[in-house]
C-alpha cells in the first residue's frame, strides 16, 4: 500500500474527472455562510511536478490537463477547474499540478477546515511542509479508512469527504464500503465523493452498486471512459466518481459538461460517458 505515488499519475484524464467533480461539490458547499469541513483519506502530496522523473515517465497528464490547458472553448465547469490549476501556476507554465488538498485550500473559505490523511511517508513530508501551519488544517499520518469516522459529525453539522485510495492495497474496495458505514451511522448528512478506476477488476465493476446500497437518501454516479486496457486487459479505460448526498445542481452540470470531456480526453472511437442517480 505504501509504494503507491500519485505522482506517476498526475493531471491525467482521471485527476480531471475527479477535481473538477470536488470543486463543483465545494463550490456549492460554499454557497451557505455556514462553514463545513473538508476530510480527505487519502490526501497525497498536496502538489505535483510535471517534470519530474515520475510524472514524465509515462506522462500521463499529456491525455489529461495538457488537453485542456490551451483551449478557449472551455464549457464553464472545466474552465473554473482549469483556472484553479493555473492559479497554481502562478508563472503561466503548466509546472505542477495541484492535488485535492491545494484544490481545497483554494476553494475553502475562513472558518472552515481541514482534515487530511496520508501515511506515505515522502507524501506525508511534503503535505506536511505545505499544509500544516495553515489555520484550520490538521494532517495525519494515520489510516484514513479508520479515521473516517472520527471527523464526522463535525459541530457544523456540515461535511465534505474525499475517499480516493489507490486499490493497490490490500482489500481497499471492500475498506471503502465498511469506511463509509460506520461514517453513515454517524453523519448520514455528509456528502461523501468516492474515486473508483475503471479497470479489469471485478470489484471495481461491483463497487457503484455495492455503494448504492449505503445511500440511505440519493446518490451520483458519474464515469469516464477515454481508452481500451491492453492485450492482457491491464490499463486505467477510465475512472468514475460515486457521490452519496450529491449537491441537487451537480447531475444537470454533468450532463451539460460530460460529452464535451469525452471528446476532448477521449483516445479511440467508443470514448463515452455515463451518468445515473438516485434523487433524495
């Protein structure tokens, strides 16, 4: 579990889906003066380079945020999602790549907080050295599927959770659902985000329904495929994101922005998209 780095990852077409899917959430989260706090399992880095050793090794962001970053005829949503990555790219090079924490620290507001999670210890250094002195930030070397439950309810009565493992490690599908049942119990009225990988696994196919049957009001399944896996069947074909207690807005914004993503991150013919809820 801890040899995994996102850094090889960063920027692809699946940091796409999954952060412009987080800033939508917390924009609207944002909508009320009340605060609310941001709890991320599995926080990363913080930030990324893309051109370092292992972001260039697979270059993985080239189907991803590169595809997106010169465009000027960006819908509304990936040009708010673009506009944050830039920000974090205060010269106008596409340089870094901000992870879900720094797109957080951007979007929350005074009075809200931070909760992030990371036991890789490189990661966790770094995180640390990023986010640890900012007010209303905690970082934890410790298990977020664990730790989950500890942070909610929060006094607000308002929450937002990131669940973004990398399913590289032993039993995260099943750790995820018996994660978010215990903070179910807990915090029905949280909105919980869960990333999945569309690869060759069956408890990947199995994981959205498997999550549906937590949702005790309605849910948000969104997914992307841009590629076909290899001969072997290995490869990421796509990613999906499983909200549970959705923002009401976010199914029509989707719907508006998800055929304009399939065409532009799209990497053979049958890149598609799918989108299904459960209203509340």
């Amino acid at each position: 579990m801890l040899a995994y780095r996102h850094a090889f990852h960063a920027g692809n077409h699946a940091d796409v889906l999954k952060h412009i899917v987080l800033t939508r959430v917390l924009r609207y989260m944002n909508q009320k003066d009340k605060p609310y706090r941001y709890i991320d399992t599995h926080a990363g880095a913080g930030g990324y380079s893309l051109e370092g050793q292992y972001a260039q090794k697979k270059g993985e962001y080239l189907q991803g945020i590169a595809r997106l970053w010169d465009r000027d005829d960006l819908p509304e949503l990936a040009a708010d999602y673009v506009q944050l990555v830039k920000r974090f790219n205060p010269d106008g090079r596409m340089e870094q790549y901000p992870g879900s924490p720094a797109f957080a620290q951007m979007l929350l507001r005074p009075g809200d907080q931070m909760r992030l999670f990371e036991r890789h210890p490189t990661d966790h250094r770094i995180l640390t050295s990023f986010l640890a002195e900012t007010k209303g930030v905690e970082v934890r070397d410790s298990d977020g599927f664990d730790g989950l439950k500890g942070q909610v309810p929060p006094s607000s009565r308002r929450a937002v959770t990131l669940m973004d493992p990398s399913y590289e490690g032993h039993g995260d599908y099943g750790r995820v659902i018996v994660s978010l049942r215990e903070a179910l119990e807990r915090f029905v009225e949280g909105v919980y985000m869960v990333w999945y990988p569309q690869v060759s696994k069956l408890e990947a196919a199995q994981l959205p329904r498997r999550l549906e049957t937590l949702a005790p009001k309605g849910w948000l399944h969104v997914r992307l495929t841009v590629q076909v896996p290899d001969a072997q069947g290995f490869g990421l074909a796509g990613s999906g994101m499983f909200i549970l207690n959705p923002p009401y807005t976010l199914h029509d914004e989707l719907v508006e922005l998800m055929p304009w993503l399939v065409d532009v991150l799209g990497q053979y013919d049958d890149a598609s998209y799918l989108i299904e809820q459960k209203a509340a």
